[in-house]
C-alpha cells in the first residue's frame, strides 16, 4: 500500500491526485481551506469521469480509484504513513515557507517534500527549514494528468538521495523527471 500526501487540493493537487491513482497508490488529501478537501474528491470524480468516457481509464471502475482517496482532517493526518508528500500551495512566497515548515514537522525526515511551484525556488521557500535537505521542487505541465513532463529543480542544499527518490517516484507514475542542474527563475518550461 503505497501512499502519498497531497497538499493543497485546487486543480494543479486534484490533477496530481488522478496521476498517483492511476498508479496504483493512495492518495491523502489536505487543503487548509475549509471544504476544500471535500470539494476535490468530487472535482477529482468528475475528472475521473471524462477520462472514462474518453476510454483512457480502460475497464477500471471510477470508483477503485476513490476507494484509494483519504480525506485527512489536517496535515498530521494527511502525511501519516506517507512515501512522499507533493505540496501545491497558493503560488506566494510566503505561505509556500509556512507550509513547508509545517510540511516538515509533521513528516518522517526521510519522506521527500516535493512543491508543485511554477517559478519559486526551493532555495527561496525551504531555506530556513528544518529539513531543507529533502526539499525540491516537482513541477508538473499543466494538467498534470495528461502531460507527462515534471521538472525535477532541487536546491544546492536538496539531498543527491532526495533528487533520485524523487525522479523514481515521478516515473513509477509514467511521468517524464526532467532534472534541472541548477535553479533558475521560472524553471525552463515557463521560460520558453
């Protein structure tokens, strides 16, 4: 039973959700705004639902894939037991250095924290984290679901060991890791 945590559940977190299900791997998901959370199960549902109709789920039922969505109550609970945890936060400096201080307490210090961030360097929102060695940035294409490249941008402080965890856990879920040596603002797909 893998499982991994998913924070911040707006369409960038629901996209991601659909891609680990498909892979076979549980999903907790935790939004700390209030009814978020709920409202990305059914978001997630009706996403699921298009794919079925479109014939890419296959023979699966929509519903062995909810049956792997855990709605946690908080953020102890949502990485309770995690293998990874993919933050997708508000896109603000800020709240992205308060959820990852928060992210690392609550996780095992050896479960990577990975952020769906677009353009903010880890050495930006993690340097003052605890755990800022298993910091990195995931950046996914947007929809996640349907494109399978994810910019891999770790940190000059991110663990060599994180990084390669990372890129395992982004291809056991048929995503393309496309690793960055160095950060640079807007990563590379943005910039182009």
């Amino acid at each position: 039973k893998k499982k991994v945590a998913l924070v911040g559940c707006g369409l960038i977190g629901q996209s991601w959700a659909i891609s680990f299900l498909s892979a076979g791997f549980h999903v907790s998901l935790f939004d700390s705004v209030e009814g978020v959370t709920t409202q990305a199960k059914e978001k997630i549902k009706a996403k699921l639902s298009d794919l079925k109709n479109y014939g890419v789920l296959g023979n699966k039922n929509i519903s062995n894939y909810l049956d792997k969505v855990h709605l946690a109550q908080d953020l102890s609970n949502a990485v309770s037991d995690s293998i990874y945890v993919q933050e997708s936060g508000p896109e603000d400096l800020d709240i992205k250095k308060e959820l990852t201080k928060n992210i690392d307490a609550a996780t095992a210090d050896d479960i990577p924290i990975a952020s769906s961030t677009s353009g903010i360097p880890a050495s930006l929102y993690a340097i003052d984290v605890h755990g800022k060695y298993r910091c990195i940035v995931a950046h996914p294409i947007n929809p996640p679901h349907l494109i399978p490249a994810v910019e891999i941008v770790p940190a000059p402080f991110t663990s060599r060991a994180i990084t390669q965890a990372v890129k395992k856990i982004i291809t056991s879920i048929d995503k393309e890791p496309l690793e960055l040596k160095k950060e640079i603002p807007g990563f590379v797909v943005n910039r182009l």
